[in-house]
C-alpha cells in the first residue's frame, strides 16, 4: 500500500464545540444546579429560589449555610441567599404588608424554574450560565394572596461566571393599583474568622443601628465586627462603588449593586446565634457576615404595569 504524505487527518482531531455549562435536577426536582467547564458551581433551591451553595474552580464554598437550615421547603432556608419581598422584617404599621410574616413571602414560597441560557463562550473560561425562576400572583399560595392581594410577577436570574455570582430581580406591577414593596438579597457571606474582616465602602455612610435601640448614625472608617451587629447601611458613594469584604487586609468579596440603595450588615453574635433553633453550629457566627444588597428604608412605589429592576454582582 502506497503512503500517502498528504492524507486527510483523523476526524479525532477535528476541533469541536467547546465544553459548555451544564444544568441538572435532584432532589426529586427541588433543586437546580450548574456547573461550568471550569467547574464553578451554583445550587438552587426551587423553596424560595435559594442560593444554598456557590462554589469557586476548586470546589471552595462562598456561601455560609447553617448545618441545620431546612431544605425541605417547610421553613425559609439558614444561610446562602434567601429572597426578601414585599417586606424587610415586619411592618405593622404599614397596612399593605402589616399581616404577612418577617421578611415577607418570596422566600417562602415555590418558585418555577423559567430555563437557562447559556453564553456563547469561544472557550471554558469565558463560559457563563443564566438561571431564571418565576413568582407571580397566579402561583401563589391562596392564604398568601388574602394577606397581600396584588396582581404582580417576578423574574428572578442568578448568573454564574468563572469570576463571579449576580443575581437580579425584575418585579412587575400586572394590577391596577400601585403596590408599594421592599426587596433584599439576604446573602451569607462565608469567611474563615469573623474577628480578622473588614468592611470597607461604606465609609461615611448613614446607617441606622437595629441593635442600639434604630438609632441613625454615621460610619467613621472601616466596619468590623466585634458583637451583634444588625446595621442598614445606605452607602455614601452609591450602588455601583464595591462594598469590599477583607480578611487580614486581603479581599475575599467586592459587592456591588445596581439600583439597590441600601446594604445590610449583619451577624447574630453569641446570644442571637444560641436563640435560633436553625443556627448549627452555634458558634457558626465566626465563619459567616452577611452583606445584603436591597432597597429597604422607606418604601418602593410600583405603578400599574411599571417595572422595578434590581441586582447585584459578587465578586472575589
């Protein structure tokens, strides 16, 4: 047989398409995952569309979740990123959301997966996937619309690329009465010793002060945390400068919001922790800050068939 120099090469060698995101269902399809070729990973819970895990290339955890947090879709989950709507805590002065319980519904309620979409990425690297997952009025639970009976749908997307975790929400007033509302992205932050962070962005900042009796103060320098802290933060220098998360001066987490006014920082501390039955370990205070994006002093008004658009971006 005569050897050719100029034969055709092996179809093996054929470059195909690069490896893209993968999106999968467990937990009898309570949950929804993605995974990127660069092996970043982020895990929902359709109760609430709950972030509950965020994972770096190497399989670190970014999300604090409590060791007792209910996964099972009977109570709002400890830890990761619940989703607070129509209402931060509880408004009993406020008539519109004065019946429902803390933090309102969003993160008490099944949420529909609406699909993925994934980037066009000429490589892993560059490769990112979309998650969406839908609220509305029609699905929600009966005795949940006789609390709060408006004509509305939500459209929450938790994005995850090589680089970072965002999740943006878009809220739709379908009625036709304003509805007035407030929205927090409830995150956990995970870090290795509460006692060396830092948190800096929010220098010279209005803050009101939950743990000092709601007083308003102002930030003088960097925050640390040394006891209960509980502080709605409406920062200086607006939504698009980073609020930075620093362990021993080194960044571990840059937030930064895009039409969400206020940034909340809190941590239960010892005797907080100890009096939540869903806090595990109870000295899991160390290891966790939350730093929550979200529009929570005074109060949203959404005209009929307006739209209310709000996100955030967490970096490393």
């Amino acid at each position: 047989m005569v050897d050719r120099p100029n034969k055709p090469t092996a179809l093996a060698t054929t470059p195909g398409l690069p490896p893209q995101p993968q999106v999968n269902f467990s937990h009898a399809n309570s949950r929804v995952s993605a995974v990127l070729p660069t092996g970043e990973r982020v895990e929902v819970l359709l109760y609430g569309a709950t972030v509950i895990s965020w994972k770096d290339r190497f399989g670190t955890e970014r999300l604090w979740l409590s060791d007792a947090a209910k996964l099972d879709g009977s109570k709002a989950v400890r830890g990761g990123i619940p989703l607070v709507f129509p209402v931060f805590g509880t408004a009993p002065d406020h008539a519109a959301t004065s019946k429902l319980p803390q933090h309102g519904f969003a993160r008490n309620s099944r949420w529909e997966f609406l699909g993925k979409s994934s980037s066009e990425s000429a490589g892993p690297s560059d490769a990112s996937v979309k998650l969406d997952f839908g609220l509305s009025s029609a699905t929600l639970d009966d005795q949940v619309k006789k609390l709060w009976p408006y004509t509305f749908s939500i459209i929450y997307s938790i994005t995850l690329t090589p680089d970072n975790l965002s999740t943006s929400i878009v809220i739709t007033n379908d009625g036709d009465q304003p509805i007035e509302f407030q929205v927090l992205m409830h995150t956990y932050l995970r870090v290795k010793d509460i006692s060396k962070i830092q948190v800096t962005g929010l220098e010279d900042s209005e803050y009101v002060d939950k743990v000092d009796g709601a007083q308003t103060k102002t930030q003088a320098g960097a925050v640390s945390i040394a006891g209960e802290t509980d502080r709605v933060y409406t920062p200086a220098k607006g939504p698009s400068a980073p609020v930075i998360v620093a362990e021993e001066g080194e960044t571990v987490f840059s937030v930064v919001r895009d039409n969400l006014k206020d940034v909340v920082v809190w941590n239960p501390w010892t005797e907080k922790a100890n009096g939540m039955g869903d806090f595990e370990p109870k000295d899991g205070f160390k290891s966790m800050i939350c730093v929550e994006a979200g529009s929570v002093k005074g109060w949203i008004t959404l005209d009929p068939n307006d739209a209310f658009e709000g996100a955030q971006t967490i970096a490393d």
